[in-house]
C-alpha cells in the first residue's frame, strides 16, 4: 500500500511546476544572486553561523553586508 502511494506521489511531483521550477516553493524570496569569491577560512566561518542560526548562507550573507553598508552611511 505504501508503495502505490509512494508511485501516486512520485509521479504528481514529476508533472508539477515544482520540480521543473528552479526556485524552492519555500524561498521567501525570487530575487537573482551573483557569485562572490571569498576566502576559505572566511567560507567555513560563515558556514558555521550559519548552521548555528538555522539560516541560509545567502541570508546570513546579506543581512552582515547590509548592516555593514548602513554603518559606513
């Protein structure tokens, strides 16, 4: 029984708008990024704020960028 359903769920995921969008459904915003380089030990100790406050690097990014730019104005 699991496994029809299992199928049932596989195959609405695939004719979905979901799995051919390249946006999480879940993303709270749409909004285009641009890759920047950054140092490795930078990286890491993003990585780890990160995943300490359960937020998306993009955002945890963000948020340090914006706050700095407030503060140089």
């Amino acid at each position: 029984m699991s496994k029809d359903f299992l199928d049932q769920l596989n195959k609405e995921i695939e004719s979905s708008s979901i799995k051919s969008s390249r946006n999480s459904p879940l993303s709270d915003k749409n909004e285009k990024t641009h890759p920047i380089q950054i140092r490795e030990s930078t990286y890491n100790e993003l990585k780890k704020i990160a995943f300490e406050k359960n937020v998306k690097l993009v955002d945890l990014v963000e948020s340090l960028l914006t706050f700095s730019l407030s503060k140089d104005n």
